[in-house]
C-alpha cells in the first residue's frame, strides 16, 4: 500500500490576490468617504473656534489694560479666506484711534460662508460690548449637499459669548448633544 504525498505549493493563487485587492479597495473608498466628513467638519470647528478665542482674547485685554479692544472680521467669499484684525484703542471710552495688534488670514474651505461677511466686536474697560451685539454663523453654502457641520458664536450686549458646533439643516445651526 502506498502513501500518497500531497504536494505543497509556494506562492498565492490569483483568486487570492483579487480577494486581497478587493478588501483593499473597500478600506480605501470607506476611508476616503470618512476622511473628507471629518476634514469637513475639522475646518468649521478650526474656523469657529479661532473667531470665538479671537473675542474672549480681546475681551480679556480690554478687561486687563483698561483700554478698548477690538476685533474685525472680513470673509472673502472670491477668495475664501476669512481676516481677522485685531486693535487697541487709545481710550478706555470711545477711542478715536486704533492700533493694529494682530492680522491673520485663514483660508476656507469650498463650500462654507460666513455671515455677516464684515463684523467688528469692540470691547469695553469693563468686558461690554461699546458697539453692537451680534452672531457670527459658519455654514455650508447653499450649493453644498455634503457638509452638514455648522458653528455659531453669539455675542450680548453684556459681552457673554456662546459658542454653538453643530449640524446644519437647511437654515439653523443646531448644536449637537
């Protein structure tokens, strides 16, 4: 009676090759699909916070320096980027001049707005705000169907700012819980 030997082969099939490709292709679009939402998301957040700690910073030194502070916002939509300039009074009360601090300038991603496009918050000695209230809102553009992330700072009168990231739904940033 002989033994048959079964021969042991080096080396993948190309049906195994397909299946690994297969599997890799999936990984890929799923990553890519998951990537672009959370790069979507990234850029409101990034922009959201950046006005937010942008007021707090102004509002903190016009309460430290007992000077007016300000900060000026000015959204590109040509260019998509967005301006931030901020300035020191020469007064604790109704300066008549401001001296620039900072400039930054910060790209926006395709797709977003910011509304108003110009907004100028000036803080009083005393945390108030000396000029109008007001809320930035960052949102997807009306052509955009992917993004679906907002953000909105709400700034009163009394200088209180709150900060809203959340999902858009047509018109309204609604915060997420």
């Amino acid at each position: 009676m002989g033994m048959g030997f079964i021969e042991k082969k080096e080396g993948i099939t190309v049906i195994e090759v397909l299946i690994v490709s297969v599997i890799i292709g999936v990984i890929i679009a799923i990553t890519g699909t998951i990537s672009g939402k959370f790069a979507d998301r990234r850029s409101v957040d990034r922009i959201t916070m950046n006005i937010s700690s942008t007021l707090q910073i102004m509002k903190l030194k016009a309460l430290r320096h007992g000077l007016e502070y300000q900060a000026a916002f000015a959204f590109n939509s040509g260019e998509k980027t967005l301006t931030i300039v901020t300035q020191r009074g020469n007064s604790n009360r109704g300066s008549d001049e401001y001296e620039n601090e900072t400039s930054q300038t910060i790209r926006v991603e395709e797709g977003l707005t910011i509304t108003p496009a110009n907004k100028t918050y000036n803080f009083n000695p005393n945390g108030t705000l000396g000029g109008a209230s007001g809320t930035v809102t960052i949102s997807p553009t009306p052509a955009s169907k992917n993004i679906k992330r907002c953000g909105k700072i709400v700034v009163s009168p009394f200088g209180r700012m709150r900060v809203i990231q959340g999902n858009w739904d047509g018109t309204n940033c609604n915060a997420v819980k």
